[in-house]
C-alpha cells in the first residue's frame, strides 16, 4: 500500500521534518513533500537547491532490518525515481549512476539522501529524501545537471505538477519496496544493475579523506562498487563521489 502524502507549501527541509516527527514519536509510514525548501541538503554537507517547481520527498519508515541491510533502501529509491522519469521522459535517456543519481541523457537529474535513527519503539526510521529536477535544473554545479522539462517526450508540454509527480515516485517506491521485502535483494540489485551505466571502465571514487582511480568492475552482492586499483587490489566503496568513464579522467587530484 501506498503511504499518504502530506504535501506542504513550504518547510526547511523535508528530511528534517521527517527526523522531528520520527523523533517525537511518529511511527506511521508516510511521504512529506514540500514545493519549496528553505534549507534543502543534498549528500555531503552540501546544499541542495530548493526553487518551486521541482520535486522535494521525504518517505519516513520504519523498519526491522538491521542497519546494513536497511540501507540497500537507497537501490529501491532509485528504481522508483527512474520510473518516474520513464513516465514522461523521451525513451532511453533514463539512467542511474552508482549508487542513486538518476540521470537524463547522462546529467544529474535527481538525488537521494538517506538518513536515520532509532525510533523510541525499538526500530529504525529511515527518511528517504528525494529530489528531482522537473522544471528546472541548478546551475554551477561541478557535473552538468539537467531537469525532465528538458528531455520531456513530445506528446507532453510541460513536466508534471508536484502533486502528480510526488504519487507516481509514490506508487513506484510502493512496488520496489514490496518486491524487496518479499524477495530480498537480489531482484532489486539486478534490476538496477540494468539500468546503471559506467559499472565496467575507468573510475575515480572520492571518498572521506582520499581519492582512489582504478577500473570499475560491477557491484559485489550488497550493491558496493567493486574498484580494481593499479596494484591489483579490489576495493569495495559503499560511499563517495563517484566519476566514471571520461567523467573521470582529470579528478584524481
Ligand atoms: C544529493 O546530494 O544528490 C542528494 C540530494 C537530496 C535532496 C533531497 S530534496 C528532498 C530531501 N530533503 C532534503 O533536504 N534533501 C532531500
């Protein structure tokens, strides 16, 4: 089932308001999103821009899975926002991009941002936050970024409103999060291997306190990119920035 959407005029960040009410006690599964953010954050301590017209979603939820496993919840957000683009979207220009960046025609075009805690009953909230680009796209960013109204298919003039784009994520995180508690997460990872690009070539992953360049050879079974490094070693990244193919030449610095 789909949880219901609170859809608010304003907040400073959706993922904040999903920490307040996970921490005063809120246990009900449910989507909060807003039209604007005043303080929007992105991965990383950065900002995320916040302008009316894009979409900014937080799905808070509990769950009973460990830590480790809970976090393969961020694969399930990203099929979600790829079925979202696929709805309107020219055909094949949707992508993702390890672990959760889901692109248009190869440029950022959303982001996920996944946070929790222990909720007073004992289990885990996680607040999944969701921006995606429909009207617009930021600029100055380090990588090119790009919005849906910019690669919308020609039989649709503008992008979709806040309230009908926030129930079609809605609808697509419902069905890839009963198929991963259903089925584990095999088919969630080999579905988003499909559509993940940039998971066999040149890669540099900029982590906490150092940058690693090698050759990216696929995912390993929890969804890590497996890093081949020039001396031969296999490193396993769960998290960083990471730049593949030409994107990555010139980042190693
Ligand atoms: C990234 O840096 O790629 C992740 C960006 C996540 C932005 C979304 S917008 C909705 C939710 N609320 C926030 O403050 N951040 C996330």
């Amino acid at each position: 089932m789909t949880p219901p959407i609170h859809l608010l005029d304003e907040i400073d960040s959706t993922n904040a308001e999903a920490r307040r009410r996970a921490e005063s006690g809120d246990a009900a599964s449910q989507w909060i999103v807003a039209r604007r953010q005043s303080a929007g954050r992105g991965r990383r301590g950065r900002e995320w821009n916040s302008d009316t017209g894009n979409l900014f979603a937080t799905l808070l939820t509990l769950t009973a899975k460990p830590p480790v496993e809970a976090a393969q919840i961020t694969f399930v957000a990203a099929l979600a926002v790829a079925d979202l683009f696929d709805a309107f979207a020219v055909p094949g220009v949707v992508s993702i991009k390890w672990p959760n960046d889901v692109m248009l025609a190869g440029d950022k075009a959303s982001g996920i941002l996944i946070e929790s805690g222990l909720h007073a009953n004992g289990a885990l909230w996680l607040a999944v936050g969701i921006g995606v680009n429909l009207a617009h796209a930021p600029e100055g960013t380090e990588r090119p970024a790009t919005s849906l109204a910019a690669h919308l298919r020609t039989d649709i003039a503008y992008p979709p409103s806040i309230d009908a784009a926030a129930t079609v994520l809605a609808e697509a995180f419902a069905v890839w999060q009963a198929r991963w508690d259903s089925l584990g997460f095999e088919p969630i990872l080999d579905a988003w291997t499909a559509r993940t690009t940039g998971l066999d070539g040149p890669c540099v992953a900029r982590l906490g306190h150092e940058t690693v360049e090698g050759i990216a050879e696929g995912v390993a079974q929890d969804g890590a990119l497996r890093l081949r490094i020039a001396d031969g070693a296999l490193r396993l990244i769960s998290a960083g920035d990471v730049f593949f193919g030409s994107d990555a030449h010139g980042r190693a610095a």
